[in-house]
C-alpha cells in the first residue's frame, strides 16, 4: 500500500496507472475510520484495478463555531484498517499541500445546499464541492464512493459530478448502524455514555415515522411533531431540523404521497449526529 503526502506524487501515480490501463476505484474521507468507512471500500474494490483512499480533514466545510480542531483523529489504525480492506494507495496530504497561501478558488451549488444540513451549516457544502473537486482533479478516478448516510452530500456530488462533466461514475453505500440502530458516524466518538444511550433516537424517531406511515398518516406536519416530541423525550437532546422532502430536489413537501426522504440532525450532547430513510406511502 502506497502512501502518498504530496498533490504531485498522488497524480504521478494515479497517471501511470492509467498508463497501464488500470481503472481507480476512490473513496475520500475525514479519517477516523469506522466500519462504515470499510463498507464503501468494499464497494470499490471490486469495481476497479486500483482502490484508493483519502484522508483529509477539510477546514472549508467548518465554520468558525464548529468541531474543526476536536475532529477526532487515529491516523494509525486508519491505514491499518485501509491495508486489510485491501487499499493500494492512500493520499494523505496537509492542508498546505490543498489549500496554498493564495488559494482563490471555491465550488458552489445554486439549490441543493439551501435545504436540509445546508440551512444550519451555510459554509459546509461548498466547502464539500471545493475538496472533492479538487481531489477528483487529484486522484483521477474512475468510480467513487460516497455513504448514503449523508444524503444531501451524495445528491450534491452527483449533481457537480453531472454540471462539471466528470466521467465519473459516483455509487452511494448503504448506511451502515449500530446493533441498537445508531448510524456510525467519526461524531459518536464525542459521546458520553449518556449520550450514547440517548443517540438512539434518531434512529427510533426514522421508526417511528415508518410506523405512522404504514398505519395511514400522510401529513408530514403532524409526522414531523410526533417525531420531535418523541425525540425530545430523551435526555441530551436538540432537534436540528427534521424534514421531510423529494429525494432528487430535496424540495419539502407537505403529504407523502410518493418515496419520499425523511432526514434528520440532532444535537446529543456536544455531537450533532444525522440520519435518513427513504419511505413511501405503502
């Protein structure tokens, strides 16, 4: 396995393997592993000659008040969790080598950024659509993987993917839980132990909706109290938001009547932790 710290050594390699022929599979995270960070290596491994990883914890999709300099780091068992998913090259580059001195360049959606994550965290996805711009330019892949876990992330790439012409083909891994229905997120780690037992409500609360569904409900305002009431029931907790919206546009609606995506985000403590599902009216 191949570790590579610099943009140039990185796009080296990544052309003499397109020299060869061989096709990249590409999958760019935050670092802090986790098994769901496994699954979507799984995905790519077999989709390509090559499967390459990225850790890089990107200052531009944090504002000022936000987790930047608490993000939880283990660079260590990171590329050993990497090795045994059978990784070939991992870039693993400083912010020095993304963003110089005189960096002027950023990445914006119109639409997409506007609902969901985007109303609470304005910064967040350009700062998304800037890093993995500019890692695709990097790592020149063929198929990249991207957790289903953050929908409005995986509707924006694919969006910028479609808008910027990159013959890219980008996959959503399924959402990878907890035996107790908690969604694995690198932010669990801040939990206490109270906390923890509090997060499953998120999860419940995506439950609890399906319940209503199926029993007939159909209005996403009275869907939408019951779930903050539930949710408010457990200690620690902070509702975001929790919408209820077309799962292309992301566009709120207000009877389901179709799939729809539920998404939520809830503050547990010091974590802001979200979740999703796709559901329908039968």
């Amino acid at each position: 396995m191949d570790i590579l710290k610099t943009k140039a050594d990185m796009q080296a390699w990544s052309a003499d393997k397109k020299r060869q022929g061989k096709t990249i599979s590409f999958v760019p995270t935050m670092g802090y592993l986790h098994k769901g960070h496994v699954s979507l290596l799984d995905i790519g491994r077999p989709l390509s000659d090559e499967l390459v990883l990225s850790i890089f914890v990107n200052p531009t999709q944090f504002s000022p008040d936000e987790d930047l300099d608490a993000y939880p780091s283990n660079t260590a068992n990171d590329l050993d969790l990497a090795q045994k998913a059978g990784v070939t090259a991992v870039f693993l580059p400083d912010k020095s080598q993304m963003y110089g001195p005189d960096y002027q360049t950023h990445v914006f959606l119109d639409h997409l950024p506007q609902y969901l994550c985007g109303r609470s965290r304005p910064v967040h996805f350009g700062g998304v659509a800037t890093v993995v711009t500019k890692l695709f330019n990097i790592v020149m892949p063929d198929v990249a993987i991207f957790g289903k876990k953050d929908f409005q992330q995986l509707a924006i790439i694919r969006q910028m993917v479609k808008d910027l012409d990159f013959n890219i083909r980008i996959i959503g891994g399924e959402i990878i839980r907890e035996e107790d229905g908690l969604a694995m997120s690198s932010r669990n780690a801040y939990l206490t132990t109270a906390q923890r037992a509090s997060a499953v409500c998120l999860s419940r609360a995506i439950s609890l909706l399906k319940q209503r569904v199926a029993q007939g409900v159909r209005s996403v305002p009275d869907l939408v109290r019951e779930m903050e009431t539930f949710i408010l029931s457990f200690d620690h907790t902070r509702v975001d938001y929790i919408e209820v919206c077309h799962p292309r546009t992301l566009e709120p609606v207000e009877i389901i009547q179709a799939e729809t995506l539920v998404a939520l985000a809830v503050q547990v403590g010091k974590s802001r932790l979200i979740d999703n599902a796709l559901i329908g009216p039968s």
